[in-house]
C-alpha cells in the first residue's frame, strides 16, 4: 500500500506534549518526514530522517519510529505550534516516488 | 539564501494547458532532485512530480501521469511542469520543492510560495 494515515485532528494544552502519529507499510522501510503548515503559508520542513532538525527548527520537536508508525512530538506546545502537520516518505510499492499522509491540524488549547 | 518562486498560474478552461517555472536560486541547483507538490483549496498535500539533479529520472503521480510533463534547465536554474488537458480537480496552489539525495527517505527541505491554478469555465 502508498497510503500514510493521519488522524484529523489533535489537541493539547498550552505547555504540555503531543504526540501526532502516522501509519503506512513505507514506514517499515524508509522515514518519515514532517512539515508544518500555517493558513496561507507553504510547508516548512520540521522532522526528517531518524530524528533530524533543520537550522530554526526548535528543539521541542522530535521524531520517532517504531514498525509501521512514525510519530512528530511536541514537548512544551506553544501557542505559535498550532498549524497542520503532514508526514510523507518514499512509496515502498513501487509504483510512485513519494507519498503524503493526509494531515493532522493541531490546536493548542 | 535558498529561493524558489513559483510563476505562472492563473484561469484555465477545462481541456487547456499551462506551463508552471520555478525560479531556484542560493544553491547549485543542478545538485539537486526536485519535485512538485500540489494542495487543492481545503485540501492535503499531495505529490505531482520529480526530476532528477540530471533530468534523466522522472516519476509522476497516477492522477497526472500521461497529462503533466515535468523538465528543468539546469543552465537556466529552473524547474517546469507543463499541464495539459486540464481538469477541474487539478485546481490547487502548486508548489515547487528541493529534494536532498537521501536514500532512507524523501524529504523537501525547501519549498516555494506557490502558485495557483485554476481550472474552471
């Protein structure tokens, strides 16, 4: 399957942490990345390979694998965090290079 | 500082064709796979397309393979996707992103503001 699933939504309070997760065969072999999306912005890569940050990127945020489920952790979610989150990595069937899940809007409480 | 901007956009009739350019700058460009990347109004991402660093490798997602055509010249610094017979689910701000040679994954590190197309009579 080319399929990364996300759930909808998540929630967490201001200060606490979020774990957002996501769900695909390519995950047993390759990693995943996240981006950030705010209203009316382009993405901004926040988590790829193992656990890697891109120069800016904050410290708070990490990632994570375990099987066919990767994970993007928030710890101290601040308010300038709320945004949708998407995971994507490299389509393990073959038949396409790459592959999105479908996002996951975080609001902070 | 890495740049990419995205032009070309605009109104097209179902059935039209349009070229998309992105313009990268602050990097060696022909170093680089690069993509499209497209969202539709509300929507999630979803990948278009990839070229790479050579332009000799080329994939395309199903929903526009036989209809888009991705190129880049790497003399001119630029990446293209050509659009033909337009549909109106092809509606959607398309992006064009950096990919860095990583074998354990993809990923896009750079990204363009967008630009949108919109498919509609």
């Amino acid at each position: 399957s080319s399929e990364l699933t996300q759930d909808p939504a998540v929630s967490v309070a201001l200060g606490q942490t979020v774990r957002i997760t996501c769900q695909g065969d390519s995950l047993r072999s390759y990693y995943a990345s996240w981006y950030q999306q705010k209203p009316g912005q382009a993405p901004v890569l926040v988590i790829y390979g193992k656990n890697n940050r891109p120069s800016g990127i904050p410290d708070r945020f990490s990632g994570s694998s375990s099987g066919n489920t990767a994970s993007l952790t928030i710890t101290g979610a601040q308010a300038e965090d709320e945004a949708d989150y998407y995971c994507n990595s490299r389509d393990s069937s073959g038949n396409h290079l790459a592959v999105f899940g479908g996002g996951t809007k975080l609001t902070v409480l | 500082e890495v740049q990419l901007v995205e032009s070309g956009g605009g109104l097209v009739q179902p059935g039209g064709s349009l070229r998309l350019s992105c313009a990268a700058s602050g990097f060696t460009f022909s170093s680089y796979e690069m993509n499209w990347v497209r969202q539709a109004p509300g929507k999630g991402l979803e990948w278009v397309s990839y070229i790479s660093s050579s332009g000799s490798t080329i994939y395309y997602a199903d929903s526009v393979k036989g209809r888009f055509t991705i190129s880049r010249d790497n003399a001119k610094n630029s990446l293209y996707l050509q659009m033909n017979s337009l549909r109106a689910e092809d509606t959607a701000v398309y992006y064009c992103a950096r990919s860095p040679t990583y074998s354990s994954g993809w990923f896009n590190d750079y990204w363009g503001q967008g630009t949108l197309v919109t498919v509609s009579s």
